[in-house]
C-alpha cells in the first residue's frame, strides 16, 4: 500500500504542478458563481415566476409572471456567456503565472477568441435564408466554444507575455509620463502581433480545411469527451480515480477536476437553457447529478458512513471523530472523516469508500434515464445539504428526492459490514 500510495502521489504531484491544470482549476472555481447565478434565475423563472407552473398561477400572485424576463436575462448574461467568461479568467490566471499582473490579458484573450470565430451567420427560417452579419453565433459564446476558448486563452497570452518580455518592442516612454499611461503602450505591440497572430491562424485553418477552429475543435475533442462523461462507464471512472487518490491521502476531486469541471459545468449549463426555454433537458450526467447521487455527506457518500457509526459503532475513537463530523458532514465536508476516522490508507474503511459511489451513481443514472428522477436543470452549490439540493437541482422533482434518500440508506447498509469489522479491531491497528 505504501509502494502503490507513494507512485500515485508522485504522480498527483506532477500533475498538480503543470501550469496549464493550475490555471484551467482556478479559471473554473472562478466560474462557479456565475453558473449558480444562471442557475438560479433559471429557478427562480420555472418556480415562481412561471405562470403555469410556479407561484404565479396563484391569481392573487399572478403579478410575478410580468417579472419573469428579470429571470431570463440573468440566465441569458451568465450561461450564454460562459465560454467568454472562462477564456478571459484563463488568460488573466495564466498572466499570473507568468509574472504580469493586471486583467488586460484577459482582454486579450478574449480578443484573440473571438478573432478565430466567424461573425456572419446564415438564418434559415421557412426555406428563407437571412444572412445576418457583425453578429456572434450562440454556439461560439456559451459551453459548445469551452474546449477551443480554452486552447486560444492558453496560447495568445503565453505568446503575449512572450511578446512582452521581448525588449525591442516595449516603448520607451519619458519619466514625466504616468506610470498607467506608460505601461498602456508598453502593451501595445504585444497585443497587436498577439490578436493579428491568433486570427492569422484561425484564416489559415478555414482556408485550408473549409471549417472554422470551432468545428474541428468542438467535434474531434470536446463533442467525444462529452459523448464518455454522459456514458455510466465514464462517469464512474472519473469517480473511481478520485476515490483511489482520495484513499491516499491525495485530494481525489482536485485530481479529477480539470476534466470533470470543464464538462459537468458544460453539461448543467446547456440543461439549464434547455429548461428556461421549454426545451427537453439533454443531459442525466452533470455537476449536480455528482453532488446529488455520488457525493452525499462527501466523497465516498460518508453520511452513510457517519449513520452507520452511530447505528453500530463500538469504538471511542470512531464515536467521537463521528460525533466532530456530523455537523460538516450535513454540508457535504468530510475532510474530518477521510483523514479523522481514517479512511485514507485504511484498507477496510477503503473498500466501502470506493465502491459506494460507484453504486449509489449508477441507480441515480438508472432512475433519472427512466424516467422517475428528473434531471438536474440547476447549478446548486455543493454544500447544500442532501435532499434540498436534489429538490432545488431537479427544479421541485420529488422522484429525485427519493431516488436520493434511497442512495442514502443503501450506503448505509454498505457501510455497515465494515463498521461491524471495525468494531473488532484495536484502536491501533486504524
């Protein structure tokens, strides 16, 4: 165990240390609050708003249904936007690392992204096609542009702080000139061979391939990427290697979130436009689907572990790390039980740890594609407590609110056996 823990840990430590993870991670704690404003217009919209299904159909509060459009315009600024958000945090997250402060890297960023995107879009409504021009296509603004947002970000502003460490093309400005002027046309030719460089590129590839870098990009990587993580098998990989780090001593999620952020976030997002818009909500597999069905109580569904202590726990030590951990634990932090109890490096607590999830995320998935839990339409913040956020994340789903209780008392039964073999252990032996 010592051998296997101190490889796996040499190889979190160096996937912990590439710049471009550093960034993406950090771009996307970032984001977080702009999803769960989105997220909450949205449910602000279908609950009370709404004037079929919220309070609004109430005749003495049938007023709110005229509010409905403050709702949708925070939906619409926050997750149409969401490409353009993570591409200007990235470059200004990504500046840091290369020791250049302020946020107009971000602007460059920005600038660079969109130099690469087509701003002529063709409408065909009733076999009329309208070309509308100087206007920017849906598709390149919200998730579907996350993957190349990303790749553009990372490559105009580590070729901008290239440009700008270079010394024949800063300007020279006199002493007497203001320190924020000066440093304005220090930037300048930095910025402009940056964006003239990125949209050069993005010419070239139309040119020569007939598509846009948002073509190639979104249907060779991302659209793949998204086709593994809304599949069951995918999905419980990811958490299998969380847990396996986890299990470690490593912080299993900060492992796998450059891979699952990007596409969990994607997929709540486009969920939460969907249902704004009446439209069937596409994906099972979001970030609220992890929180609701995979991560209860924590990683490793440890609120089934925390109860069954309290069923069947015969140990002091176990008793009272349980006793610390109830409180946090309501709220989905169970750093006290992974590290207190221990779980990590305890092959008995492991076992349980590791497979829970696994099972608990397959009957979600199993009951939200037949239909008895909803899908999650709402970015809920993850220390909402288990079965409010299945209520706020499904938009009022009572099916999904079972379908959790049930996951809950199962990882309890799960949990139990082990607690039982616990029972029988020295306290030095855990």
């Amino acid at each position: 165990m010592e051998k296997f823990a101190s490889v796996l840990g040499n190889i979190a430590a160096k996937i912990n240390s590439l710049r471009y993870i550093i960034v993406i991670k950090n771009a996307f704690a970032a984001l977080i609050p702009v999803i769960i404003t989105g997220a909450f217009g949205t449910l602000f919209s279908a609950m009370i708003f709404d004037s079929e299904n919220g309070l609004a159909k109430i005749s003495t509060l049938s007023f709110l249904a005229e509010l409905k459009p403050i709702s949708s315009a925070v939906s619409y600024v926050t997750l149409s936007f969401l490409t353009i958000y993570a591409v200007f945090l990235i470059g200004i997250e990504l500046a840091k690392l290369n020791k250049v402060d302020g946020v107009f890297s971000g602007i460059v960023a920005v600038m660079s992204y969109l130099s690469v995107n087509p701003t002529v879009f063709t409408v065909v409504n009733e076999d009329i096609s309208v070309v509308a021009e100087n206007v920017l296509a849906k598709q390149y603004t919200d998730t579907k542009g996350l993957f190349l947002g990303m790749f553009i970000a990372i490559v105009s502003v580590e070729l901008y702080c290239w440009l700008g460490r270079q010394e024949k093309l800063q300007l020279k400005m006199p002493d007497t000139v203001p320190t924020n002027v000066a440093s304005s046309f220090s930037a300048l030719f930095p910025t402009v061979l940056t964006v003239v460089t990125i949209a050069t590129a993005g010419f070239i590839v139309k040119a020569v391939t007939g598509m846009y870098a948002y073509d190639i990009i979104y249907n060779i990587v991302q659209r793949p990427l998204e086709g593994i993580v809304q599949g069951l098998p995918g999905i419980l990989l990811l958490m299998f290697i969380a847990q396996i780090f986890w299990v470690i001593g490593i912080h299993g999620n900060q492992m796998v979130k450059p891979v699952r952020e990007p596409l969990l976030l994607a997929a709540i997002a486009v969920n939460t436009e969907a249902f704004e818009a009446g439209k069937e909500i596409p994906n099972i597999i979001t970030m609220p689907f992890w929180d609701m069905y995979m991560s209860m109580g924590g990683s490793g569904v440890t609120i089934g572990l925390l109860v069954a202590v309290l069923i069947a726990g015969k140990r002091e030590d176990m008793k009272q790390i349980t006793k610390l951990s109830l409180a946090p634990g309501i709220f989905n932090i169970n750093e006290p039980v992974i590290f207190g109890m221990p779980i990590m490096l305890n092959p008995i607590l492991a076992i349980p740890f590791i497979l829970t999830p696994l099972i608990t995320g397959t009957i979600g998935y199993i009951a939200t594609s037949i239909g008895f839990a909803a899908k999650a339409v709402v970015m809920v913040p993850w220390p909402t407590p288990p079965l409010i956020n299945a209520y706020l994340a499904t938009a009022g789903d009572i099916g999904a609110v079972i379908t959790q209780a049930f996951c809950i008392i199962l990882s309890i039964l799960i949990y139990l056996p082990f607690v039982f073999t616990t029972n029988r252990t020295k306290n030095e032996t855990l």
